[in-house]
C-alpha cells in the first residue's frame, strides 16, 4: 500500500528519524494557518507548498513550490490544490490535488551550502536481505543515476539476524563523503530509518533527497513509502492511511468483492484461478501476439456470481477486445464454471460486447465444453492451452 508524503514523514517521525516537518492543508486558508503555526514552532518564515499524490517528480510538474510570504503560501496552495498534477511519473491526465503539505523551508543558506543525497532501504530479492541503496547524487532521478553514473550508487546489505550494524551505517556516511556533525548524523539517520523500516513492515522507503542543511543536519525533504498490505493488520493506524482517491478505482472494487486484480495496459481480459495459472496465461496472451489488460485470480470458488463479478470488473477497462477465461478445475468442478459463465453471459446481456474464449480443464471439462458449445452464446471453448492461444490470436486478428 502507497501512502502520501506527509504519511510516510509521521511513520519516519515516530522512529525518531529526522524529517523536514510540516502541516497538511486542504485548502489556502488552511494553508496560511499552517504556515503560520510552523513559523511558530521553526522561526523560518519561507515554506514549501508541496502536492500530495502517490506519484513522483510532483517538484518536475509544478507541484512543489517556495513561498516566501503568508501571501505567497495563499496563491500557490489555491494553485496546487484542485490541479491535476502532471509529472513523468503519472499519466498524460494527472493526478488531481486533494491537499498539500505545508513545510519548512529547508534550505536555507548557512555556513556549508546544502547539499542533497539519494536514500531507499528495500528487499533485494536475489539474497532475500534487506538492503540500503544510497547515492551522493540526490534529488535527481535515480534510473538516469543508475544508467549514467552506476559507480556512484552503493550498497548495504543487512543480515537479518544481526540487524544494521554500527560499521555499516559508518561506511554509509563515509561513502557519502561526510565529517564531522554531519557524519554523526548522518549515522543516527541510517540507524533509525533503518529502525523504521524493520518496525513499520514497509516494503520500500524511498528518501530523495536526504538533505544536509546548511547547518549540518541530515534529514528526509521527501518520503516515498510503501507498506506492506499483508502486515497491515499488525499495524492498525497505518491501514487508516488509505487513500482510496489515489487507487485504481477497478481495483478497489475488486479487493471489496473479494477478487485478487492487477489493472495492466493491454488488451485481453484475462479470468484465471491461482495465481501461477493466472502468470502463465499472461505468458500464453503475449504469444498470442496479445498483451494482458489485467492479472484476476478468482480463485477458488468460480460460481455464476463470482464469474460475473469478475467479468464486470474486466469490462470497466475499455481497452479490454478479448476476454480469455481459463480455469483449472481442481477443487471446483469445470461444468460449475461453465454454468456460471453461461449464466452470467445471460444475465449481462449486451454488456458483453467481445469475444469470450474459454479454456477449462480438470475435473468435468468434457461436460463443461459441451455445455458452453450448446449454449448458442458467442464463447469459443477451448481444452488444450495452445488452442486457446490460437483462438485468442484469430479474434484480436
Ligand atoms: P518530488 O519532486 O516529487 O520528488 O518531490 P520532493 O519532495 O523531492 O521535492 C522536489 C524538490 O523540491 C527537491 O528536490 C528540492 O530541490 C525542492 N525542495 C524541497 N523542499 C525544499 C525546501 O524546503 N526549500 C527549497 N528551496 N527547495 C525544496
Ligand atoms: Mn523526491
């Protein structure tokens, strides 16, 4: 589950990790009161005004923006909030402004100019550790980082029995090029992000940039973080930070009925149960010559209801031509799908408007082929994988 910014900045907060602080706004005058409230508690009368969506690059896009004066925090945050957000990390459309955050001016000039580094703490999936990846080149794009400069990404793995150890959040500093207070720092940022990582469940923290004030102060200015939905239920107030305006509102639906879907970019609806049929299918559309408009496990129990559920949730996306349903008739009897889908495609009526192939096999697929080939409805019924290949390939042709 992806959480706001500002979300991501209390979880850090909570672990003692030192974050540029600020106050959420969801409208100007909210926003002057902000800012007010944190010239109170901070003494700098500069803020940034930053949009709140799950997307990156909002700084690219026009949606951070520093306001000098209470006037200035009014005009840009009546500006931000409502707009649709364009950056490079969200569609052509944007992502509409609900709120902002309202946040001290960090950088402010001193005696060491600022400076700006990159900070994710995630899995590495080949060792099966948690790894610390940082760079001294923060603020920018970390893919043009990773492709340009490669060296100038590192490193730390974490042996899960022992934990981040001291010598490793110092050679992080080290690497980072830093002394002094700063290095100091810098030690207790990596130990207690670190820390909240490991206790928050998240499955990435994604700092960029960790700044280095001015006045040797190490901080997160910005706070990607992803939790982990299946530990979500160890952790109560964060499952509250849901922000369902920011989802695919397909797959919200789906999670309340119960069915496991992953909106995609293609064009071929796919109903699968189990997950690793549900991948393979994927492969066999794109062989097809077809690319998968979505992944839909339904799962165990395929009955009419369920089906039909599953088959409105396909069709809700538009760029859906085929729909391949292959079932895998295991502990659910395949002739129970094929009357569930016979039925459904009843009950739905026009709302069906393209071409359904349907591979079941396992237990009663003889019946179930006869019974969607007597139906008289528009299904072409397929046994063999590569038949439903085939079939697939002469409707998208
Ligand atoms: P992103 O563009 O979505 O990654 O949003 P960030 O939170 O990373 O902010 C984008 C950029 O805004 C940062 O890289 C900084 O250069 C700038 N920025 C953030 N906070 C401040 C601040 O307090 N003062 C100034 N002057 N710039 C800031
Ligand atoms: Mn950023």
């Amino acid at each position: 589950m992806n959480i706001h910014e500002y979300q991501g900045k209390e979880i850090l907060n909570s672990f003692g990790v030192r974050i540029q602080r600020g106050i959420v706004a969801h409208n100007a005058q909210e926003a002057v009161n902000a800012a007010k409230e944190l010239t109170e508690q901070t003494g700098t009368g500069w803020h940034v005004i930053k949009a709140q969506v799950h997307a990156g690059g909002r700084g690219k896009g026009g949606g951070v923006k520093l306001a000098k004066n209470l006037k200035e925090v009014e005009e840009i945050a009546r500006n931000i909030i409502g707009m649709d957000l364009v950056t490079p990390q969200t569609s052509a459309e944007g992502k509409k402004v609900h709120q902002v955050l309202v946040a001290e001016d960090v950088y402010y000039p001193g005696e060491n100019e600022p400076e700006e580094y990159y900070m994710s703490v995630l899995l590495n999936r080949s060792t099966g550790r948690n790894m610390i990846m940082y760079s001294t080149e923060g603020g920018m794009d970390i893919e043009t980082v990773a492709e340009e400069t490669p060296h100038l990404i590192f490193t730390e793995e974490i042996d899960p029995s022992v934990g981040l150890l001291g010598f490793q959040a110092r050679r992080i500093a080290f690497n980072l090029g830093l002394s002094g207070t700063a290095f100091k720092e810098m030690v207790k940022f990596v130990s207690s992000l670190y820390t909240a990582f490991d206790k928050s469940d998240s499955s990435l923290f994604e700092i960029n940039p960790v700044l280095k004030t001015s006045d040797d102060k190490i901080m997160a200015v910005d706070a990607k973080v992803t939790l982990d939905d299946n530990a979500l239920f160890r952790h109560k107030d964060y499952a509250e930070m849901r922000d369902i305006r920011e989802e695919n509102s397909t797959e919200v639906e789906a999670k309340k009925v119960g069915l496991n879907y992953v909106a995609l970019d293609g064009n071929v609806g796919c109903m699968v149960n189990g997950a690793g049929l549900a991948m393979a299918t994927m492969d066999l559309i794109k062989q097809a010559g077809g690319e998968p408009a979505n992944f839909l496990d339904v799962g165990g129990t395929a009955d009419a209801k369920r089906v039909e559920e599953a088959f409105r949730l396909i069709l809700k996306d538009d760029k859906v031509e085929a729909i391949l349903v292959n079932i895998f008739g295991g502990i659910v009897r395949c002739d129970r799908v094929a009357q569930g889908i016979v039925d459904a495609y009843k009950n739905m009526g026009d709302a069906i408007n393209v071409p359904i192939i349907v591979r079941l096999q396992g237990t009663n697929a003889d019946v179930a082929k006869k019974l969607i080939d007597e139906s008289g409805l528009g299904v072409h019924s397929a046994v063999q994988f590569q038949e439903a290949a085939d079939k697939v390939q002469e409707v998208l042709s």
